[in-house]
C-alpha cells in the first residue's frame, strides 16, 4: 500500500523530493526511505538533479522512469487488431493493425499472438522489461478472471481469452470491456488524472460512458456499467447487436450516422466518416441535420448519465472525434438544456491510438494499485 501511495502521488504531482513524500503521506522519514529504495532498485523511480543553490543538503527529486519499462496494448475491432507498444505513460512508442478473417477466440489468439511477436521486435536497445499486456473488446468482461463473459459483437461467452493468451506469450494479460479501459488511461495519464470525478464518453461503432470516482473505473456489480448506446432511444427503430429494439447506438453510432449519410445522397460504401465530415464542411444539409441530431440525442441522455454522477468534465473519445464541434456544439446545447446544473466541460481526446493505450493502462495500472486482479 505504501508503494502504491508514493507510486500515485508522483504520478500526479510531479518530481517530488523523499521529504515532500513523507510530509504529503504522513509516512515517516524512514518508511518513505525503505519504499523509494526499493522501487529505484526495481527501476520504477529515478532520481533527478538537485535545484543549485541554498547551503545545506538539498533534496533529491524523485521521478517515476516511465521509459524503464514497457506495455501492450491491444484492441479487438470489427476484423482487425489495433495494437501498441508504449512505456508506462501509454506513450506509444510502435504500433500496427492486424486483420483476422474471423472473431473466433482462435482466430483471435493467434492475430493477437502474431502482432505483440511483431510489436516486440521493435522493442529499443535497453529499453525495459515488459510489464505485461492488456487486451480490450465490447463486451461484459469478468476482469479478475480473464475471461469475456458476453460479446453481442463478436459472439463471444465465457471465453477465457486472458490466460489463453498468456499460455501463448508467456507474460501477464489482462482484459477489459474498450470503454472501460479507456476510462483507466484517462484516469491514470489522459484528460480526467487531475479530476476526482469524470465521465469518459466514447462514440464509435458503439456509445459508451464510463463514470470514474475517487480514482475508480466503476464497471457495476456485474461488468455492466457503462453501455449508454444500449438505453432506449425510441420504442420502434433497428435491431439493435443486443437483440434489442430502439438502443441509442442503433441511431447514433458512427456507423449508423455515415449510413444514414450515404443513403440519403445515393453514395457508394467507400465513403467514409472522413468524406461526411468535408461534406459537412461544405455546407451539405443532410450531413450537417445528422450531426446534429446525433449531438442533440446523445446530449440528452449523456445529461442523464451527468445528474446522477455530478462529474467535473466529460472527455470524449472514439471515432465520433473525427466531427469535432459539428457533433459536439449540438451536444453542448442538448446539455446546457437538460442538466440539472451548470453542465461540464466536454473535451474531446485527439490523440491517435486513444483505444489501443486505453488497453496498455491496463497492464500499468498493476503498478499503481496492488489491490487489483493478478493478469491472467
């Protein structure tokens, strides 16, 4: 626990002296001593320069070696693999994409197999040890065990994809539902680590909202917490991968806004949310109304999600990013309406790889919290 407290402080604050350690955690001189000697021998502390000037001894700053050791990160799409190497800030320092002709569990296995082989190959001369991997999907996730308990998507039950993975590549693995994880990196590296409570909202093939609290990912009693694209949207409308009718991410995807696109102009498949977004650009009607409406529908719920949360900001995520404010100026509205309150901040995530470092977190974040599950 002691590892782990001075672990999170310096993440958060910075370079912190022993003496700044032991006046923030309360922990003696000596027991500040003992941990931080332990993790500079692991590699997971450095020690910086000392600031010139001033008589005395001057205090050392302490500084987590975020380069000493690395992580995989790898996200299940719809037939292929987004896959990372970074160190333990999720900075990426390689990356690809692998297809798979199936989403079988081994089909899967053995595309995952073959991108952390490759990944690893990339691997700098003395760069660190390999902390482990995490793995992230759309699903209900048992994360202690390793296992995926349901995947609509993919077709996926009880599919223990953590310890087959690891029985392949012999390091630690751990998995998670993609919201989820990418709430962790948020919390742990992105937009939400200086927050106590935000939600991160992600638009893509699917709608979710993860809530962190107090430096939780909150997954619910069962894995379930954050499907916000499976509230109902309306009674009537598309079947929804659930097997239900009228589930908000059947409208409002960003699947299901580009076809609605492309069906209203007559255009070919090879259109994509990129040309919606010119288009959009250039003054098209229909393109703009879609926006709109998705930024205004989704506002409307995702102002539910904030008065009973009461979150500091909402940060953004997934492929919906690609329309900037001409999904989230209708968004914005749709909140200033509904809140309850004044409504958050809502910040997109513009970085590349968002999802796949979103599955790197969870390999990391053993270091910062030893009460979590062993990887798979």
């Amino acid at each position: 626990m002691n590892r782990r407290l001075i672990l999170n402080l310096i993440r958060k604050e910075g370079a912190l002296s022993r003496a700044d350690l032991a006046a923030a955690t309360g922990l003696s001189p000596a027991a500040v001593t003992f941990v931080v000697t332990d993790l500079l021998a692991e590699g997971y502390l450095i020690e910086g320069e000392t600031a010139p000037g001033g008589g005395g001894r001057r205090p050392v700053p302490l500084s987590i070696n975020y380069r000493g050791s690395l992580a995989i990160g790898v996200k299940m799409n719809l037939g292929s693999l987004d896959c990372v190497l970074t160190d333990l800030s999720t900075a990426v320092i390689s990356s690809l994409s692998v297809s798979f002709d199936s989403p079988s569990p081994q089909t899967v296995l053995s595309a995952a197999e073959a991108a952390i082989g490759r990944l690893l190959r990339t691997v700098p001369e003395q760069a660190g040890k390999l902390t482990g991997v995490g793995f992230s999907m759309p699903g209900t996730i048992d994360m202690a065990a390793g296992v995926c308990v349901s995947s609509n998507r993919f077709g996926w039950r009880n599919v223990p994809f953590a310890g087959l993975l690891r029985e392949r590549i012999s390091a630690p693995v751990w998995m998670e539902d993609d919201t989820l994880a990418f709430a962790l990196a948020q919390h742990l590296f992105g937009l939400g680590s200086q927050h106590s409570v935000f939600l991160a909202l992600a638009v893509g093939v699917g709608i979710g909202c993860a809530t962190v609290a107090n430096g939780v990912v909150l997954r619910g009693a069962h894995g379930h917490a954050g499907k916000l694209g499976h509230v109902t949207h309306r009674l009537e409308g598309p079947m929804c991968e659930c097997g239900r009718i009228g589930c908000l991410q059947t409208f409002h995807s960003v699947p299901a806004i580009v076809d609605s696109w492309r069906r209203g102009k007559g255009l070919g498949s090879e259109l994509d949310r990129y040309s919606m977004k010119e288009a959009a650009l250039q003054g098209d009607d229909l393109a703009r109304t879609l926006l709109q409406r998705a930024g205004e529908d989704i506002g409307v719920h995702l102002a539910n999600v904030i008065n009973s949360t009461d979150p500091e900001v909402v940060v953004v995520g997934g492929e919906a990013v690609t329309f900037g404010d001409l999904l989230f100026d209708p968004m914005r509205k749709s909140l200033e309406r509904y809140c309850y309150s004044r409504p958050p901040a809502v910040i997109p995530d513009e970085r590349e790889h968002f999802w796949a470092a979103g599955a790197a977190a969870l390999a990391i974040q053993g270091l910062f919290n030893f009460e979590m599950a062993t990887g798979g």
